[in-house]
C-alpha cells in the first residue's frame, strides 16, 4: 500500500510498502492537511454580485443603461460591475478545469506506476469531490481505460462525509 497526495502538486507520503507504521504515520500527515481549494471565496464573491445588481438598480433608476454613459456614471458603474462579475464567472471556470486536470494527471501517475505490478490492484481515493468539467471529461474517460487496461479498480470515499446535497448540483 501506499498513500499519495493529488493536489496541485503530487505528493509522495509513503511509498508502496507493507510497514504499517510508515503508513500510519502517512495517513496521520494526511489527516491534519487542509486540501486546496479552488474558486473565489463565497463573501466575496456573494460582494461582487450584490454590487452588480446593486449598479444596475441605480442605473435603472437613473434612467441610464444606455452605451453612451460617461465613465462615473450610474450607468458605466453597472457595466464596470458586470465586467468584474463576468471576469470572476470566466476564471471560476478556469480554476474548474484545473482542477479537474490535477485531479486526472495525479490518478494517470499513480495507474501507470501500478500497472507493473502483477494481478489486480485497488486504488482508494479519498477525496472532497473531483470536479470533472466538460474541458476535462475525455481525458477522465482515458483515466477509467488505463484503469481496466492496467487492471486497477478505483473505490472512492468522500473524505468530507454524508452530504444530502450533490456537489455536481452547484456547477
């Protein structure tokens, strides 16, 4: 057995190794790491949105929304703020893609190194949720062929626990 962190950064916490106290003393590193996170703090994305809609209400009051706003305007504020708003929607999505290409890379890496073993292998993933965006779906369907090919069955296990919300649900 082994125990490998996929993050940003691929991390080797205990080799493959039958002594079971090099891998406690992995799992016990491992439990008191926080993991990445990726996307824009809630507060202040919820901040970014309440000023876009906030803008634009003034604007509309104003009697603006028109293209040829001066910059200072009400109106030239609502569009400053839906530029930020669409800026911060564009590189959540990018953070996502990431994401999902750290998550896939790491289980490439950790498939191929198992793969010259003989027989079947388990791999257990413990994870907070793999995010698996349209960008990276084809390259999560080569993940699960390496697996059959190499042998290998993945078992997944939701480090965050029982949740009655899809996370899916949210993108």
């Amino acid at each position: 057995m082994g125990v490998f962190g996929i993050d940003l950064a691929f991390t080797p916490y205990a080799p493959f190794t039958k002594d079971r106290e090099t891998l406690q003393k992995a799992l016990d590193i491992v439990q008191t790491r926080a993991s990445t996170t990726f996307g824009m703090d809630p507060e202040r994305k919820a901040r970014i949105e309440n000023n876009v809609a906030t803008t634009q209400q003034q604007a509309d009051a104003a009697g603006g929304g028109g293209a040829n706003q001066s910059v200072g305007s009400s109106g030239a504020a609502a569009q400053l703020a839906q530029l930020e708003a669409n800026m911060m929607a564009g590189f959540e999505a990018l953070e996502r893609d990431e994401q999902g290409y750290a998550s896939v890379n790491g289980l490439f890496a950790i498939i191929g190194a198992m793969r010259q073993l003989p027989g079947r292998k388990s791999l257990v993933l413990f994870s907070e949720g793999v995010a698996i965006p349209p960008a990276v779906h084809r390259l999560f369907l080569g993940v699960i062929d390496a697996a059959n090919r190499a042998n290998v069955s993945i078992y997944t296990m939701d480090a965050a626990g029982l949740r009655t919300d899809s996370e899916q649900a949210k993108i």
